[in-house]
C-alpha cells in the first residue's frame, strides 16, 4: 500500500512540475521598421512589433539594424543573420538568410569596407558592380583599377575593376573582393556578382536564399 502511494505521489509529482522545453533556434532573415523576418526551428515567420509567435517568441522592437525579441522573459538584440539557439550563442556556422522579394529578386542589407549597403544578389554578375557615384560615397578608389569596358542597356561604358578590401553580409565577411566600377548611373543598385558568391555556399529553402561561409 504504501508503495502504490510513494508511487502515485511521485506520478502527481511529475504531473504538477513545469514542462520542460529547449529554448527555440532564431535567426533573423530578414529586418524592416515594425517587423521582422525570423527563422525559428527551420520556419520562417514574419513577426510584427508585439505579436507572439506559437514558439513564444515576441518581437519586441524592429529597425533595418536590429531586432529586439524576447524569449521566456530575456530579450536579445539581433542582427541580420544573428543566430541564438537554447544556449543563446552565436552558431558555430555563419550564414545569412535573405527572404525573395516580392519582385522575385534577393535584397541583401551589408557593408562595403565598412559602409552601409543594400546589395541585389545577382548570379549573372561576374563580379560585385557598383556605378561610379556609389563609388565614390564607399571611398573606393576606381581609377587606380584596371580599366576596361562593359555593355549596358544605355551602351557601352568604362569600368574599373578593383579590388574591395571588405564585403560583410550579415555576419558574413569576405575579403579582397573584386568588382568592377562602372561609369555612369547604372547598376542603380550595387550588384552582388559571382566574385562574392562563388566564395559561400548558397542553397534555396522555400524561398528564402541560405549564404554560408566555406571552411
């Protein structure tokens, strides 16, 4: 009798003790004002400020630059492609996560020797392209490059091919990258080409393009 007790006693126990559970993986894919991107256990969510995602994730603020989120009562700030896992440290493995746009294109926020950018990832592009006025406001120095020419939609045009001492995507940083400056007004928007590109692995998963650095 008094085992079955001990046991039901121990049954109620467990009964009454407080579920245990891993904190979720978050990354952040993508960041915008009001909202964010987070891929949580594999699943990409966008989070407005103050919703609750059915992991308990709260979004908590959200910028271009950052996320505030919070998880079981801790908030953590996130960058793009800023993992947190049960342990709340940074993943072994670097990636970023970049969510297709609604034009079909992948838009990726990063720098360029330290600058602020939005870069279009482009896989046709040989190399990382920029017009000569973004060139200027990264403080590349395009005409000590090597000189050359390339056809646009507005014709041919001179270009520079240089070389960038730091392109940094997310947490993602590749160095002595080449590009090419090109006189005139395109591209309108920095081109991340295969100089880059060729040097992460990059894979497709519903839509949302996955940049890992190659060890």
């Amino acid at each position: 009798m008094g085992r079955i007790l001990g046991c039901s006693l121990l049954a109620l126990m467990l009964l009454a003790s407080p579920v245990l559970r891993a904190a979720p993986e978050i990354v952040a894919s993508g960041l915008f004002k009001d909202r964010a991107m987070l891929t949580i256990d594999g699943e990409a969510q966008l989070l407005r400020v103050g919703e609750v995602s059915p992991e308990g994730v709260e979004l908590v603020s959200s910028s271009s630059r950052e996320a505030v989120i919070e998880v079981d009562g801790r908030r953590h700030k996130l960058g793009l492609s800023t993992r947190i896992a049960a342990t709340y440290r940074d993943a072994d493995v670097a990636e970023v996560r970049i969510p297709r746009g609604s034009d079909s294109h992948y838009m990726a926020g990063g720098s360029i020797n330290g600058h602020p950018v939005t870069m279009l990832v482009d896989t046709g592009a040989t190399l990382v392209a920029m017009n000569v006025h973004d060139a200027r406001r990264l403080g590349v120095q395009f005409r000590n490059g090597r000189r050359g020419t390339a056809s646009t939609a507005g014709g041919r045009v001179d270009t520079f091919v240089v070389n960038l001492n730091t392109v940094r995507i997310g947490g993602l940083e590749v160095r002595n990258v080449s590009a090419a400056v090109l006189v005139g007004d395109y591209p309108e928007t920095i081109l991340l080409g295969n100089s880059l590109l060729d040097r992460l692995e990059m894979s497709q998963e519903a839509g949302v393009l996955v940049l890992r650095k190659k060890y």
